[in-house]
C-alpha cells in the first residue's frame, strides 16, 4: 500500500521549453501532496506544498510563476516547470501525504529532467 | 527553526557487521521522526517512524531506531548489514506537525564484502 508514481521518469528537453511532470497516489488519497528538489549528491528541499482544490504554497526563494503546480484531483498533482533553462536540470521527487491519520509522507520515484 | 544534523556523510561497514548511523535533531516540541532509504536514482522509502509511546521502533527490513529525548537524537541501527543496504539514508522531522519534512544532509552507506 501508499505507493505513489511518478511520470516520467526522465525528460530530456530544449532551453525554454515547458515540462510537466505527475505525481499520482496509486492507491489512496491523498488532499496534500509536496514537491522536492535534489540536486546531485545533496538533501531534498522542498519547494511547494500542493493541496487538492486550493493554490500551492511555495517555499521562500521558489518562483511560482516558473513552477507551477496544479493539485486537480485527490490523486495526482502536476509540477510544470515553465520556460526551462540548464539551470532547472534537476531531480524532483514528489510526496503524497497518507498514512492512518496522514501523518506520513510517501515519495514517489522522482523524474530526472536534464535542460540542455 | 527545526533542523536535522546527521554529522557522518559516508559510512562504510562490512557486510554482516552491526550499523548505527547518527541523527541529532532541533524541534521545539515532541517531534515526529523518520528514517528514510534512497538508492541511487531513486526515490524516498520509508524505513520508520516515530512518533509518541515506545522510544524504540521497528522498521522494515529489519532496522529499528531509538528516540532518546534527553539527547535529541533518534539513531538508525541495524544488526548484520547486508550488501543490498547500501544506499543513501535521511533522517528527517516533521515540522509544523507533521505537514513538513526537515531532511538532514544524509549519510552514503557502503558495504564491503
């Protein structure tokens, strides 16, 4: 149980072009999602909180108008990384929040985005 | 502000031998605690959680970690390593509840034979 997907797995794409990324809870629901960032051999930083039917809370220093995040359904959320540069190519792990009182976070595979 | 130190960046254990990885944490309040497993090119697992009642907690795999209040930390153990456990380890707190996680900087487990 709680597995989360993400799709894809990797993307390779030209500077300033968009990418959109899912993030789906498999089997179960989840009203809080959260997306992360990773650089290479480094911590995860969170970048936004994605709550199904409102707006995404955005960490400090993360520009909304270039991640955007949609939380459209109990199930899945994008991350749309807009105008993407070389300096976007990143990991990025998502997380959907579950568990017996939705205490904990489940991560899904990460998707792998190189910018060139 | 809640902050998550774990002060080994590498470890390398023989396969077979005991582990215990550190994970010293800074939280106001009784916090929530978790151990997480990445491998390379991967996502997060979760190996464990605290979070209220018995200090001691049992994973998967076979690890347990204990919560120690007077001391802020909340370490990883396991008793004979397996090659297959290498990969990286987080420890992280739940702040603002349980809403955010606060990852630490990891610790690279390798295994020798």
């Amino acid at each position: 149980g709680a597995v989360v997907s993400q799709h894809p797995s990797w993307v390779i794409c030209k500077s300033g072009t968009s990418v959109k990324i899912e993030c789906r809870s498999l089997d179960f629901q989840a009203t809080t999602m959260f997306w992360y960032r990773q650089f290479p051999k480094q911590s995860l930083m969170l970048m936004a909180t994605s709550n199904e039917g409102s707006k995404a809370t955005y960490e400090q220093g993360v520009e909304k108008d270039k991640f955007l995040i949609n939380h459209a359904s109990l199930t899945l959320s994008t991350l749309t990384v807009t105008s993407a540069h070389p300096e976007d190519s990143s990991f990025y792990i998502c997380s959907a929040l579950g568990g017996a009182s939705g205490e904990t976070q489940y991560f899904g595979p990460g998707t792998r985005l190189l910018v060139l | 502000a809640q902050s998550v130190t774990q002060p080994d960046i590498h470890i390398t254990v023989s396969e077979g031998a005991s582990l215990e990885l550190r994970c010293n944490y800074s939280y106001g309040a009784t916090p929530y605690l978790f151990w997480y497993v990445q491998s390379p090119g991967q996502g997060l697992q979760l190996l464990l959680k605290y979070f209220s009642g018995d200090t001691l907690v049992q994973g998967i795999k076979g690890f347990e970690a204990e919560f120690k209040r007077s001391q802020s930390s909340f370490n990883l153990r396991k008793p004979s390593v397996h090659w297959s456990d290498a990969a990286e380890y987080f420890c992280a707190v739940g702040a603002g509840g349980f809403q955010k996680l606060v990852f630490g900087t990891g610790t690279r487990l390798l295994v020798s034979p």
